[in-house]
C-alpha cells in the first residue's frame, strides 16, 4: 500500500513539476519576444504594471560582474537610480522599461559596471525603437 502511494505522489509532482517548467518556459519565450534582444540574458523581470494606455516593465542586472574583473573579488555593491527607457508599443499602449543597474565594488574600492547599453546613444529609446523611428522619419 505504502509503495502504491509513493508512486502516485511522485507522479503528482512530476506532473505539476512538468506543468509549472513549461509556463516558465512559455513565458520566457513571449518575453524574448517583447524585450529587446538579450535583455533577459542580463536582466531580470521584477515587477509589470498596466494602465489602459501604458505598460511598465522593471528590470533588475542580474548578479554577473563584468567578465574583464572575473576572479578579483568583486562584491555587488546594489543598484544604481533606475533608467526609463521607451520601447516597442504593444497593442496601443506605450511601453517603458525601468532599468537598474548593478554596481560592484573591486578590492581596491573602485566602483564597476557592464560596459553593455541597451538604449541608443543620445536618446531614452531602446537601440530596436530609435532604428524604426530613425527608419520611418529619417
């Protein structure tokens, strides 16, 4: 009996295991495709908030320091202020990514970033959105 009831537990949580693994999954693919690309390779979705006519998106550095500084002891040291940086529309509603950035602190007490920057150079858009907006008015 005891046997037969092991078995059925394990099962269950295979199946609920196997259920929870494939919405992350579906969900990291929707999200690849409404985030700029390899956004999620270095950040993390934290929180979304919606309105009728904007949506919020809030992403967190991930805990990887710059690779040049690998092995020297780097601490996190937080997050700097967080960006705002617009994006793609998404069914009629505008869309802004809040970024924040993670800060680490070398042995020596320099503070350090990821060189990497995920909107385009002079602006608040991200590098996808200002080539489209570039693309249609010049």
């Amino acid at each position: 009996m005891k046997k037969a009831h092991v078995k059925n537990k394990v099962e269950q949580f295979r199946k609920y295991y196997l259920r929870v693994f494939t919405k992350y999954d579906t969900m990291k693919e929707l999200l690849d495709l409404i985030l700029p690309g390899d956004v999620l390779a270095f950040f993390e979705v934290v929180k979304e908030s919606t309105t009728s006519d904007q949506i919020d998106i809030y992403l967190d550095e991930k805990n990887i320091p710059p690779h040049e500084y690998g092995g020297q002891g780097v601490l996190s040291k937080g997050f700097t202020g967080t960006t705002r940086i617009q994006d793609f529309p998404l069914r009629g509603r505008s869309v802004y990514l809040h970024v924040r950035r993670r800060e680490w602190q070398l042995p020596s007490g320099e503070v350090v970033s990821n060189k990497f920057s995920l909107s385009s150079d002079g602006t608040r858009y991200s590098k996808e959105f200002a080539s489209f907006l570039k693309g249609i008015l010049g």
